[in-house]
C-alpha cells in the first residue's frame, strides 16, 4: 500500500484525477505493469483496473446503494437493468468487505452515516476486479469510530493483493496502514520512503521543505 | 438488531420483509426526502369533497369525462417536464412548443395550405417540436447557457411563431380542424366492453409481472414487497379505475384519450425506472460530477431529455388542438406553460433535481384540472383561479424545499 502525502496544493488530487481519466495529462508518461499507457477517459483507467475513491465522495444522494454501486455500469437484462443481479453482487461485494452497518441496500445514500458512504464508495471502487485503488482522503470527515472502520476496510483491501494508494493529510492513519510513502511538493515528487524505515519527522521535512527539481518561477538550473 | 436474522448483515434485504418493515423503510424514505404519493392522494380526496359540496354538477357523469378530455394534454406536457426537472433544468418554452406542434399539424392537414395526410401532418408536428427542444438543449449544454434563460428567449420566440402561422391563413387567427382522424383522437369514446377488457388486461399483464419480480428476488434470497401492501394496493387502483370506467359508461364512455396517456405514462415510467437511460437521468439530477465520474456522457443525456420534452409537449399541443377542434393564436399560451410546470412539481417532482416519478405529471395535472374546472362550474372569474392554482403551487413548492432540506442536512 502505498500513501500520497502532501501539503495543500501539492498536486495530490489533480494527480489522481489525471490516472482516473478526468483530466488529461499535458506531459509525461503513465506506466501501468512497466508498460506506458494513456489515459484519456475515466473509461480507459477502468478498463486498466484503475479505480478511484473520491474525497468528495461521488455519490448521488438521491439513488440507492446498488444504483450508486453500479453507475454507469449497470448489468443489463436485454434493455432492461437486472436489479436482482445487481442487488446480489452488491451484497456480495460488501459482506466480503465486512461492511457491518448497512440496513438495507435499497435505502438512498442519503440517509447513510459519513463511515457507512465511505464503504459503499470503496466498495464500488472494489467490487470491478479493480487491481488498483486509489482513495482520496477517505478519512477526511468522518469520526474516530468511523475512521477505523475505513481504515480497516483499506487495510483488507491491501491485504486481498490489491495496490492501494492511499491519499492523506493525516500522518497517524498513514503510519498506521501504509508500506510506502511518497511525498508530493508543488506539483513534484520529493522523496519516497518505506514507513518501518522512516518517522514522521523525516516525512513532515519532506511535505514541508523537500528539496525540489525546480522552483516553479526560477530558472532551471541543473546542479 | 440484526441478532435474530439468519443473512446477517442487510436485515431489510435478506428475506420477505414483513408489513412492519416495509412501512418503516417507507418511513426511512420519507425521513430522506422522498415523501412519496400520499399527501398530493389525500389532497385530490379534498378537492373532491369541497367542491362536490359546492356543486351538484361537479361529479357528474358528463362532467367526470370532460375533465378526463380536460387534462389528457395537461398530462401528456407534464410528463416531458417531470424529466426536464429530474435533471435539474427548466423548459419555459415548453407551452409555445407544445402550440408549434398543434399549429403545424392542422395547417399540414388544410387542404387549401399543404393537405398532407393525418399521420404525416401529425408526425411532422412531433418532429418540429423536438427538434426545436433539441436545439435549445444542445444551446444550454455546448455553450452553458441557463436553461433558464435559453427557453425564455424560446417562450418569446415560439409564441412569435405561433401567431405568425396561425394568422397567416385565417383573418382570425382561427383554424378549423376538418380532419375527422384528427379530431377523433380527443373525440373518440370506448364502447363499454372495450374499456372493461382493456382494464381486465391492463391489471392482468400488471400482476404477471409483479408476480414474476417477486418470484426472481425470492429465489435470490432478496427481500420482496410484503403481500399485504401488493394486494392493498392492487385493490385501490382497481377501485378507483373501475368507479372511473362504470361511471364514464353511463355517459358519453371513457375517452380514447384516457387509453393514449395511459401508454405514455406507461412507457416512460418504464423508461426512467426500467432502463439505463433512466438510471443515469436520475443520477445526473442527484449529482452530475459523480454521474461523470462513472463516465455518464452527461451533456447527451440532458440534450435527450430536451429533446423528449419536446416531442411530449408536441403530443400534448396536438392532444390539445384536437379537443378544441380548431387552433388560434393563443395556442399554448394563456396558462398552459404555469399549469404543466405546477403540474408536475404538486405531483411530487423536486425542482431540484434528481426526485420525481413520471405518475406526478398525472397527479399534478389531476389537481390542476379538478381546481379549474370546479371553480369554472362555480361561476368564478379567471382571477380566482389564478389565485387559487398559485396558492396550490406555492404549497406544494414548500413542501418540496422543505423535504429538499431534510434530504441534505
């Protein structure tokens, strides 16, 4: 598993969204399984396994569950949506999560618990025989209580042998779950470390002081 | 607790729910926002008995057909905007376009201007109409104009049109509809027999089907709607239909109008709850950032959507013609354009977005009528009325804001 730390700005979120398919990348190359690829669609990064779990959620309020679990990708039945089919394997996709404190799945996501959105949003990103997930900040609003039952849910899902990239400003919860850090600084990477290698010390004088390739505004000039 | 249930987790989806449970997620829906049929139900019930009291005349036989006639157009519009509302947006031209289509058609059929047959005028009237809503849905999504304002420079236009052509070819403004097809789609009733069997099948086909989704989910193991609650409600639409359909028969029998927005109502329904396309409309009312994050074209589904308001409102502008039996310049104007938009939001259909069921167009537009005509049995001027509807529409605003907020905080 591998965490994203940055300070505001850094350029976590615009990064993520390039590898979803929502922005296009000006420059550079996307390498998936060593082999370059291009992502110009959120369909391309599904089609590689890519998926994402946003900090604002990304769910629709109004829809339940299962809708939410399968839009965009509904299972069909000749013209018809297979709600049965999908009830199940949205079930299915959560009891293997041990997703806990779900009433109902054809309840609308609104009256869902800030812990109990974050499942079912990961639990979408999951339920795709997705080989990578990426969340962002999953943590970000939610309690105590709930943060575990995320975190946990983050760790099962590393645990399966998915890659997991896990995008925090929370020090404590990074430390706690991820192998690998990578720190972002205005828009560059500054440093990636292994978390039994590493304190929270080093990785704050990253986020805050790493040394960049070029300052944004100067001259480049190569040492 | 979840303790005494064998599935685990998802209590409420495991098994047969029982009456109880079914009602208390009822509750959970409403506590969300969704607070379903009843209060627009029990609303009709008081318009019915207030101005019964007022009038001998109101539930006559007679009468009771003609406020079928009377909102079969109301109807037809207002389901078009039920999905311009779903997803969030505003067609203020809808009425004039609704008049194009209903101008168009009988100037095609006029011997004297074109003298097309009835299907081609009639589908050349469905054409313009969604045409002219697909280009001012491809103006608001490519060039991110408000719908607001883009279909009120279309309201202005379109009634530019409307008298134009209508004046064009009659001093008047008057045009006769000759055609006897035309004329018999509002004017044409069923014999008895036929309104009995077509309820027969209607209920048959109905049950079938339910019987069957029931029967699917059980061998899933997923939850079904508690038998109870099925029958319950399969013996009020029953009731309500057959007192309908008897009391029709004893005068002029019920419209063939009552059958052709029974299949509108039927078919969209399917499309907005059955299919993709309607999935994805309600996603993008909800939220449309998480509807193209799941990699929904947003801006073709909301062009579609337009474009179907359109061709429902060139429907409901022919139904319209045909009942009038001639159109004027004023077609599609007058209160047409407030009536199909309060239809629609005082069915239950959010205007902000994302909740609504194609039934509120039906509902909404039952409410609509029942006050017009009631007040016009009464004697009473325009202005009455007006204040009356707005006040209605004012009400049924609130309720939607109100349960707009619970959903959100």
């Amino acid at each position: 598993m591998n965490a994203l730390v940055g300070d505001n700005g850094a350029g976590k979120s615009t990064l993520i969204k390039g590898l979803a398919g929502i922005y296009e990348f000006d420059e550079g190359q996307v390498y998936f399984d060593g082999e370059p690829v291009s992502i110009k669609r959120p369909q391309d990064a599904s089609d590689l396994g890519i998926e994402v779990v946003y900090q604002d959620l990304a769910l629709a309020d109004n829809l339940d569950v299962v809708a939410n679990m399968f839009l965009g990708r509904e299972e069909m039945n000749g013209v018809v949506l297979n709600e049965t089919a999908m009830e199940a394997t949205a079930r299915q996709t959560l009891d293997s999560l041990s997703v806990k404190t779900l009433q109902s799945v054809r309840l609308p996501v609104a009256g869902l618990s800030g812990g109990q959105r974050q499942s079912v949003a990961v639990a979408k990103a999951v339920m795709w025989n997705s080989r990578v997930v990426i969340l962002d900040e999953p943590t970000a609003a939610l309690g105590v209580a709930q943060t575990r039952q995320v975190l946990d849910l983050v760790r099962t899902l590393a645990d399966r042998g998915l890659g997991v990239v896990l995008i925090s400003h929370n020090l404590h919860d990074i430390f706690e779950v991820a192998d690998r850090i990578t720190v972002l600084r205005l828009g560059q990477g500054v440093g990636v470390f292994n978390r039994r290698e590493t304190t929270q010390q080093e990785v704050v004088h990253a986020i805050t002081a790493g040394t960049l390739k070029h300052v944004p505004g100067m001259a480049d000039d190569d040492d | 607790m979840t303790t005494d249930k064998p599935k685990g987790e998802f209590g409420l989806d495991a098994q047969p729910e029982s009456t109880a449970e079914y009602l208390r997620s009822k509750w959970i829906n409403i506590k969300t926002g969704d607070v379903g049929s009843a209060p627009i139900v029990v609303g009709i019930v008081l318009i019915l008995i207030i101005f019964r009291s007022l009038s001998e005349n109101y539930l006559t036989a007679f009468n009771v057909v003609n406020m079928q006639l009377q909102a079969a157009g109301l109807v037809t519009i207002a389901i078009g905007v039920v999905f311009i509302l779903l997803i969030a947006e505003i067609d203020l031209a809808i009425a004039f376009n609704s008049g194009i289509a209903g101008v168009l058609t009988v100037l095609l059929l006029r011997p004297d201007v074109a003298g097309w047959p009835w299907w081609a005028a009639i589908l050349a009237g469905l054409v313009t109409s969604s045409l002219l809503s697909l280009v001012m849905g491809l103006i608001v999504t490519r060039a991110g104009v408000p719908s607001f304002v883009v279909t009120l420079a279309g309201n202005l236009a379109l009634s530019g049109i409307v008298l134009i052509l209508t004046t064009q070819f009659s001093q008047a403004g008057t045009i006769r509809i000759e055609d006897p097809i035309v004329v018999g789609i509002a004017g044409t009733f069923m014999a008895p027999a036929v309104s009995w069997i077509l309820l027969a099948l209607g209920l048959a086909l109905s049950a079938f089907l339910t019987y069957r989704t029931m029967q699917i989910r059980t061998k899933q193991g997923l939850a079904t709607t508690p038998m109870p609650v099925v029958l319950t409600t399969y013996a009020g639409v029953t009731a309500v239909a057959a007192v309908i359909i008897g009391y029709s028969n004893t005068d002029r029998g019920v419209p063939l109008l009552a059958l052709i927005v029974g299949g509108f109502l039927w078919f969209w329904t399917f499309m907005l709850q059955r299919t993709r396309f309607g999935r994805h409309v309600l996603a993008i009312g909800g939220n449309p950032e998480a509807a193209r994050r799941a990699g929904i074209n947003v801006e073709r589904v909301r062009v579609i959507v337009f474009t179907l308001a359109g061709f429902m409102a060139g429907a409901g502008g022919i139904i319209l013609a045909s009942r009038l039996r001639s159109v004027s310049p004023s077609a599609g104007g007058g209160s047409l354009l407030l009536d199909v938009i309060a239809a629609a939001v005082i069915g239950g259909t959010s205007l902000f977005g994302g909740r609504g069921r194609v039934s509120s167009a039906l509902l909404g537009a039952l409410v609509i009528t029942l006050i017009n005509n009631g007040m016009d049995g009464l004697g009473l001027n325009s202005g009455v009325k007006f204040v009356v509807t707005g006040l209605v529409l004012l009400g049924a605003v609130l309720l939607d804001a109100l349960s707009n907020r619970r959903s959100t905080s």
